[in-house]
C-alpha cells in the first residue's frame, strides 16, 4: 500500500496539489478536497486504515476533475455525480497504477479487496475494470 500511496502523492505533487495528513480528525470524519485552495486533507486516523488510499485518490479525483466548493454540492443530484466523478478517478488511477507497475488481480472483487476500496462501489469498479481491460 505504501508504494501506492508513494504514486498518488506524486500525481497530486505534479498537478500542484498539496497534502495535508493530519490525526487531529476523529475516525469517523472523512478526508476532503479544498480545491480554492488546491490542497487535499487526509484523516491519517480514519477508522477503516486499509480503504485511506482510495480516499486519497478520491479526493486528487476531485481536484483533476476540476471539481469546485462545498457550494458546488448544493442539490443531491449534483452531489451525486460529483462524487461518482471522484470515485470513477480515483478508480482509474488505480487501476493505471497497477498497469504502470505491473501488478494484476484476477478480477475486479480481488482488486476492490487489495486495495480497500468500499464494497458499495462494486458496481463502479466492475465498470471501469471492464472498461479498462476491455473484457
């Protein structure tokens, strides 16, 4: 997970995006993008440790997306596809992360699995890991 996480900051760093780890957040908040001011906070105390990789990836998703404020969420709808938008990234760049560094799974399940990404977002996963391999 290390090497992963290692991979993400990268991209973050290359699109100018800081990070900000803190613990000072109790488990249950989530991290957040900030993109007026083009930084990312991670919960480094976020209650399940192993799916903290997809959230970075989220959150550097909403700020490749160009997604804007809290303003922006207003309507459920939007939020709705703003966050579909995030989880897509950020599932993409797992997935490229796994192409650029050689590592396979069997299936999208196994690779939901290594990579703690929440089993809510099966279908999404299912759906890019098709599109990605082209199966």
């Amino acid at each position: 997970m290390n090497e992963l996480i290692k991979y993400l900051l990268n991209i973050a760093f290359d699109n100018g995006i800081s990070i900000v780890w803190t613990d000072q957040l109790a488990a249950d908040k989530p991290s957040c993008a900030m993109p007026n001011q083009n930084a990312i906070v991670i919960n480094d105390r976020w209650h399940n440790r192993d799916e903290i990789p997809f959230q970075l990836a989220h959150e550097i998703g909403h700020m490749l997306n160009g997604d804007e404020g809290a303003l922006y969420y207003c309507s459920p709808a939007a939020h709705t596809k703003v966050e579909c938008g995030a989880n897509d990234k950020a599932i993409d760049l797992m997935l490229d992360y796994c192409a650029v560094n050689d590592e396979s799974t069997d299936n999208y399940a196994d690779f939901m699995y290594y990579y703690g990404i929440p089993s809510s977002l099966e279908e999404n996963v299912k759906r890019r890991y098709t599109i990605y391999f082209n199966l």
